[in-house]
C-alpha cells in the first residue's frame, strides 16, 4: 500500500471495517477488493456521470487482478434516489445472479453509496458492499457509517436501512474532476465535523479553506481524514443514532427541510442545505441564549467565504413561509413523540441535542430570516 494512503478504522465489532483515503484507490481498486471476495466477481453500480470518468479505471483495476465485473448506470441526481429506481437496482442485480457474500460496489457520490447500499440490504436479505465515493460530500460523510436509504415525497432518507460497508475507498484524484459547486457542497460537511466537537479543526478549516477549494492535495486528505476520524469515533459509539450519532445531524433538519421544499433537485443540493442550516442552528442557538454572538457570525462568514450560500434569501426560486417549513421539519426521521430534534450549539465545538426549543422562538427566526 502506498505511504500516501491514510487508513482509518470504523470500530463496529466483527463489522468493522477500514477507510482508505488517498491518490489512484480507483485505479488499484482490485488489490483493496480481492481479499474481501468469496469468489472472482462482483457487480458495480453508479450513475451515467460517474460512469464517464471512473467507470474504465475500475475496470481496469478490477481486470488486473482477475475480479469478474458487470455494471449499471443509473440516473444522476438525487431524483434516482426513489421506489421506483431501488425497485430497478434490486432486479438487476437478482438478473445478474448476485448471491449472498458477493461485493456491489457503489462508485459515485451520495445518491449512489445511499441507493446501492439499500439495495444490498434488501437483496437476498443482504449482500456485502464497497463504498467508492467520488465526491467530497460522499467521502467525508454519506459513505462512512453504514445510513442507507431513498428519499419518499415526505421527506428525505425516510426509508432505508443502517447497512455496514465492507470497505470504503476515498480516492482524492477523483476530487480532481469535481465540478466546484459540488466541492463547496462536500465542504459544508467538512465544516460540521469542527463546529460539532473540535473547535481546532474549525480553526484549522479557516486557516486553510483556500488550499482546500485549490486543490493542495495534502490538505484535501487532512481535512478529510480529520473527518473520516470524527464520525467514525461517534458511529462507533452509536451505530444506530439513539443517542450521540444525532449530533452528526447538525444542520440537517433545515437543510432536510429546504430539500424537500426545493423538491430534491439540482436547484439546492445536499451540501447547501447543510450550510444553510447549520448557520441557521447557531443562529437559533443565539436566539436561545446559548451561544455567543460571536461565533455565530464566525459560522456565517466562514460560509460565505467558502462561497457557500447561508441565508434562506440564498436558496433560489419561492420557498415556503415559516409555517410551511417548520411543517417539513415535521417528517425529520429524528422526531420523537411529535417534538422536533434540534443540534444547536453552546459554541464552536460544542454542539449538543435537544428537544426542547421554544416553537414561537423558532417561528420568528425563520420569519426573520426569510429576507436577510
């Protein structure tokens, strides 16, 4: 194995697992894969995008280390993520005779790792399956921890199953051919894990936020290693998110919301949600009295200067009013009992759950926010 690949360790018991990150994985796939197989073959699935710049380095790889392959590319773009495409997936892969302890590997961004591991849950009651993400989004987050699922019109991620990778391969060149809106969007969750726990790492993220959006491939890796180490620490603690694994979800229950008030389409995707709803949480957190002023503007700009957009005025098209959305976060899967779940934060660094924020506080914050 090359010095250049990192690994990091997901401690889940007998399904543990590693994640490389590092330069050319795509391109030496095959020598990662080939101990985890019962036998020479294993099926691929990603999306049409993915499938033109990855797909033959893969093949290759798997080529030369005399690993069958067959492939399937699916639609891009969150849409692909629905009944109707795990319903495609699950029969392709039954037709082409998938059996119990072969590998899928899921070679593309969230939409594929969330799709393809559902599917390999399901089918035959469970196949192995590798994580190839191609996106910084996927790498630092959707592919590490084993959440898999589609999207319903209700609301996101609300079926699925908690499904473990074998092996989870972050290649670093694959960032190389990310288009910037993508990056950026990845880079919202690169954020969360220092505003989460590790007020250094946030530090360290505005020191060097320029050498990662450049492309300074030593500081791309750290950052994503850095990542890759913090929610593997809080999977391992809480596999199935009943307790501190919800902290991970920081920003999500608006950005959840404003998905699906957006449709679930390219006009807003994941990332931005992200951004604007962990803004949105420190904002809420200092309207609470929880958090200094200060740090909420420090989020805020951060943001900005990633190019990130932050505001509710920075979604495009008509959005809901407050009402609407707050009816949206209603279907956030992490509801209990009719109450909303919230990650707010004391400060940078110290985020915290609860279900216990004031509805009328909540309102008029999103009131407010509709127009700055």
């Amino acid at each position: 194995m090359s010095a250049d690949v990192k690994t990091v360790q997901v401690a889940l018991g007998e399904r543990s697992y590693e994640i490389k990150v590092g330069p050319k994985l795509i391109a030496n796939a095959g020598q990662y894969l080939k101990p985890l197989l019962r036998r020479a073959r294993v099926v691929i699935v990603t999306d049409e995008n993915v499938a033109a710049l990855h797909l033959p380095a893969l093949e290759k790889s798997l080529d030369e280390a005399g690993i069958h392959h067959d492939a399937i590319g699916m639609p891009p773009g969150e849409g692909t993520k629905c009944f109707a495409e795990l319903q495609r997936l699950s029969e392709w892969l039954l037709e082409t005779g998938v059996e119990r302890g072969d590998l899928v590997i899921a070679l593309g961004g969230g939409v594929i790792g969330d799709l393809t591991g559902f599917a390999a849950s399901i089918v035959r009651r469970g196949v192995d399956f590798a994580q190839i993400p191609t996106t910084l989004l996927s790498q630092v987050d959707s592919s590490v921890g084993g959440k898999t699922g589609i999207n319903t019109p209700q609301g996101k991620n609300l079926v699925g199953a908690f499904y473990q990778p074998r092996i989870v391969l972050a290649d670093t060149s694959a960032l190389e051919t990310l288009p910037k809106r993508e990056l950026l969007a990845g880079y919202a969750e690169v954020v969360k894990y220092g505003l989460i726990n590790d007020r250094t790492f946030f530090d360290w993220l505005e020191v060097n936020l320029d050498r990662i959006v450049s492309g300074d491939v030593a500081a791309r890796t750290y950052a994503i290693v850095k990542s890759c180490e913090s929610k593997a620490a809080i999977v391992a603690a809480d596999e199935r998110e009943s307790n501190v694994r919800a902290l991970l979800n920081l920003g999500h229950t608006f950005g959840h919301a404003l998905e699906a008030a957006t449709g679930f389409s390219n006009r807003f995707v994941h990332g931005e949600g992200v951004a604007v709803g962990m803004a949105l949480a420190f904002d809420l957190s200092v309207r609470l009295g929880l958090c200094p002023g200060q740090d909420a503007v420090r989020v805020r700009r951060h943001l900005e200067r990633a190019g990130l957009p932050c505001r509710l005025a920075d979604v495009p098209g008509e959005l809901p009013n407050a009402k609407g959305l707050i009816e949206l976060m209603g279907q956030d899967k992490k509801v209990v009992d009719g109450k909303l779940t919230f990650i707010l934060a004391r400060g940078i660094g110290e985020a915290f759950i609860t279900r216990n924020v004031d509805a009328a506080a909540l309102r008029a914050l999103l009131e407010e926010r509709e127009t700055t």
